[in-house]
C-alpha cells in the first residue's frame, strides 16, 4: 500500500471471544459512575413510584369511603313531649362514636344533624339565644333549619339525619349524606 492508497473503512478492533471489547481486556478498570442509575432506569422507578402512591391515595379515598356508608338504621331517639320547643337533644347515630343533635325549631320544626363540624370535625352545640348551631373550635355557624354553613370556614353542611315520628317517639331512620 503506498501513502495515496489508505483505507477509509480500517478492520474493527478484534474482540474476545465473548464480546467483550479489547480495551475493556486490556484495561479492566471501572468507573465508579458505571454503575450509578441511567436517566430511563430511573424515569421507570418514578413512574413506578407514582403509581404506586397513585393506587395506595385512590386505596385511602375508597376505604374512607366504605366506611361511612353505615347510614344507620332505624332508631327510637326521645318521646316528642320531652322535648320542648326552641331546645336541642343530644344523642349517639348512626354509631355509639357518633354524635348526633335533634333540634325542636321555634314553629314546631323537627331536625337533626351529625354533631361532627364538617370543617374539622369539632362537635357543634346549640345556641338557643342566637338560634345557630356553633362549632366552638373555629368560629363556625350553621343554618339549624338546614345544616348550612352560615359563617366561619366549614364549606359543607351538616350531614342531616332523616327523621320520623311514630306514635310519640322521635324517630332517626338514616343518614342523609
């Protein structure tokens, strides 16, 4: 070959016999970056990741869900004569751990509410001065007629609670979410 006549495609390396590269026998040093996570392993650890935290938010939201759906059961509350108008009665529905108030409105008006503040969840009272339902932890009124928030930072109403009288007992039938 003279110096006009070179080769433009010269022989590839030879390699081992496994594939392993020549420099690589020669030179069997590693970096310490070779090991390290490339940038498409670690996008499929992340997504791998946010489906993961995905499936266990939408798993808290769906347990949460099932278990308020207890709506209760038919329960005898108090005997409407002891209550007495313009006053509130406090009791326990659908649950035992649920708070629960029975309101007999100025006008004859029957209604109950979860006692549960729909903002934190503090336990509201009656007023009777005022007529409100207060939830003492932040300020928050509701409506007694309908359990709507009136002021404060409660932004749902009150769970109410349908009612039904049966002979003289104030009766609670089911939630009413």
């Amino acid at each position: 070959m003279t110096t006009h006549d070179h080769d433009p495609h010269p022989a590839a390396p030879e390699a081992h016999v496994d594939g392993t590269p020549v420099w690589l026998r020669d030179f069997p040093h590693t970096s310490a970056g070779e090991d390290a996570v490339t940038r498409r392993a670690f996008t499929r650890y992340l997504i791998a990741g946010s489906g993961v935290f995905a499936a266990a938010t939408v798993g808290a939201a769906g347990w949460t869900s099932l278990r308020d759906l207890d709506t209760g059961t038919p329960t005898p509350i108090i005997e409407l004569g002891d209550l007495p108008e313009g006053r509130a009665h406090l009791f326990r529905y659908p649950g035992p751990d649920d708070p629960a108030i029975l309101l007999h409105l100025p006008g004859g008006t029957l209604v109950a509410y979860s006692q549960k503040c729909t903002h934190l969840g503090c336990v509201v009272f009656y007023e009777p001065e005022t007529t409100e339902l207060v939830c003492p932890c932040h300020e928050g009124i509701f409506e007694p007629a309908t359990g709507d928030p009136i002021a404060g930072p409660p932004e749902r109403p009150l769970p109410s609670i349908a009612l039904e009288i049966r002979d003289t007992t104030i009766w609670a039938l089911r939630i009413n979410r």
